[in-house]
C-alpha cells in the first residue's frame, strides 16, 4: 500500500545503526531516566515509494513525548501501540502505527532502552497494521524466527485490494488468525477499521454530536488524553463521521509535545495532545477552540481570556452568548431525534421499529 517500516532510534548506539558512534548516543547517556534523540535506525524499503515517501519527522510521531526512554532493568514498563495521521500540503493523509518495546543495552546489563517498531502507509489499515506489528515483535523474542521475512511478506508480497475487494492472508510466525483487509467500493461507506462505538465509550452522544457539528462548521478541535491509542481511534471515528463529506480542516490527531505550538494556528483544525501539554494549549489557542478531554468525557471551550470554560451539550442553545461562539442554532426536532436514535442505537435497539 506504499508504506515503509522503520525502528525508531535513539535507542542503541549510533554503530549499530551503521553510522559513526560519535553521532549515536555514548555509555554516560543511557542512565535511567534520561530521554534520548530519536531517529529512524533501519527502514524497508531503502528507497521511497512513488505515492508516499517516508515523513521526515517519522521518529517524532513514534516517540510523541520527545524521544526514547531509558529505564533500569527491574521497573515494570509495557509494550504500547498508538497511531498517528500525517495530512501534507495537498491534504493528502499518511497514517502509521507505532509499537513500543523495551530492549536492555547489551553492554548495560541494568539498563533498558525504549524502541520502536512502525508501519506507514496511504491507507487507514489499522487492523493489518496492528497484526503485522504484534507479529514482528513476538519474533523479535523468539529464536529462529526471521524478522526479515515477516516485514518483506506484508511490505512487498501481500497485495493492496482495489475497492470493492478483500484480502486475506497469514503472517509468517503467527499463531493468529488471518489477518483480512477489505477496502469499501466507491459507492459504499468508508473504510474504517476502527469500532464507532469506542467514541460513545468515552463520550456521551449529545458530546459526539457537538464534536462532528463544530467540524462541519470548520472550527478548531483539540482532543487531549493520557492514552495516545485513544486520540488517533477518537479522530478517526470523528472524520468518519463527516461522510460523505471531506474533512477539509488540518487534521493531526497525535501531535507530538514539541508542536504543540500549532495548536494556536489561525486555521481550522482536528488535533490530539497529551493531556499534560493542555495548560500550553490553552495560553496560545484562538478563542472559541474546543477542547474535548477523552478521559472524563468533557468538553470546553477557549475564551478570549485564554481561559476554558466548560461546554454543556446538553443545555439550551443560546446562540448569541454560546462558549462555542456564535453559530447557527441546529434544528430542535432532528437534533432531538439524531440523539433518541443514537441512544437506542447504543443499547442494541432497532430505532427504526420503535418510531
């Protein structure tokens, strides 16, 4: 599908990546605690796709929170998954998916140091994604598996289905089932292999709803969390949402701590932070910029004070003195039956035989 896997660096030393040690990181810097540079340490293929090329700022979106981790060997650390959506000058979308694993150093017995294993391609294929790279790292720590072989067979051999069709295939070294990759013809909904009803976990309908009405109405989106699995999954579900529309804001939904300066940006847009960086967010966001808290299921609003106010889907629409700003006030009837629909949708009802 045009992707290319890399692992993310700065986690051994600059010889084992081929390049001179003096530009990797020396012995004194992998004390626990410390956050080394990241960079790309390997990729396949060596050379760029024709409709994608590797992102530039690949290692930033692995290691969102500034780079790789060093920790001792006896601290509890887990493997994590998380993805991201690059959207270039043409708004055009890459979408990756990053595994983290921890490593020990070999000549730091005490030591582990954070890595990470990514996958990049045009298409949202988050299921493949996700079982091609739990598939490279079980192989990672087992014997006789070969690495190699597993990225080659997903990278080059397995074939991106026209629309309307569906492949199925196995991963070399996995126990698991096949993994199957269906793209939507042109005329059907759009692929999203994310589950919707993981947003209405997070958030109440009345909130979804507010969500999706202010990105049709072009406005500016922060979604902030402590688990970045949860930003790209909500984002994705919101952009599905606006079928058969295009969402023609700038959309990040995991943007790494240092651009958080783009949350002020005059321009509309659908972004997701940690949860730590929203006081930054907040002291330089345009008023009227919604920030959506996916922990609590919340949501506020930016005011001219630079200040957030809370936001009440819920209350009555007063378009005039709105946190929001001023918009158009929606349809009471519609806006009351999208949401009984919903409701009863979330609960397993068929809404249609109850009206």
């Amino acid at each position: 599908d045009g992707g290319g896997g890399g692992g993310g660096g700065g986690a051994t030393p600059g010889a084992a990546s081929g390049r001179a040690a003096t530009e990797g990181p020396t012995v004194a810097d992998f004390v626990p605690g410390a956050c080394l540079t990241a960079r790309v340490l390997q990729r396949y293929p060596a050379a760029d796709h024709e409709n994608l090329r590797l992102p530039p700022a690949l290692a930033s979106f692995c290691f969102p929170q500034g780079g790789a981790a060093v920790v001792s060997a006896d601290e509890q650390s887990q493997t994590t998954l998380h993805g991201f959506v690059l959207t270039n000058e043409t708004g055009d979308r890459c979408y990756g998916a990053v595994l983290h694993l921890w490593e020990e150093v070999p000549f730091l017995p005490d030591v582990r140091v954070q890595k990470a294993l990514a996958v990049v391609g045009t298409q949202p294929l988050w299921g493949a994604f996700h079982s091609f790279l739990c598939s490279l790292c079980r192989s990672a720590f087992t014997p006789g598996k070969a690495k190699e072989r597993i990225v080659v067979n997903f990278m080059s051999e397995t074939p991106l289905p026209p629309p309307g069709f569906t492949v199925s295939f196995a991963l070399p070294a996995s126990a698991g089932p096949s993994v199957i990759v269906r793209r939507p013809a042109p005329n059907q909904l759009p692929m999203l292999d994310v589950p919707v009803r993981r947003i209405f976990d997070l958030l109440r309908p009345e909130n979804v709803v507010l969500l999706v009405e202010a990105l049709l109405l072009e406005r500016r989106v922060i979604l902030h969390s402590r688990c970045l699995a949860s930003l790209s999954a909500v984002g994705e579900v919101l952009v599905g949402l606006v079928w058969p529309l295009r969402l023609a804001a700038v959309y990040v939904p995991l943007l790494p701590n240092a651009l958080v300066d783009f949350c002020g940006a005059p321009m509309p847009f659908l972004l997701g932070i940690e949860s730590n960086m929203v006081p930054r967010a907040e002291s330089m966001c345009e008023p009227h910029t919604i920030f959506a808290d996916i922990d609590q299921g919340t949501l506020r609003a930016s005011h001219e004070t630079c200040t957030a106010i809370p936001v009440d889907a819920a209350a009555p629409w007063r378009p005039d003195n709105h946190p929001l700003g001023p918009r158009p006030m929606p349809p009471e009837r519609p806006h009351t039956k999208l949401l009984r629909r919903i409701s009863l949708a979330l609960q397993g009802r068929d809404f249609q035989a109850m009206e």
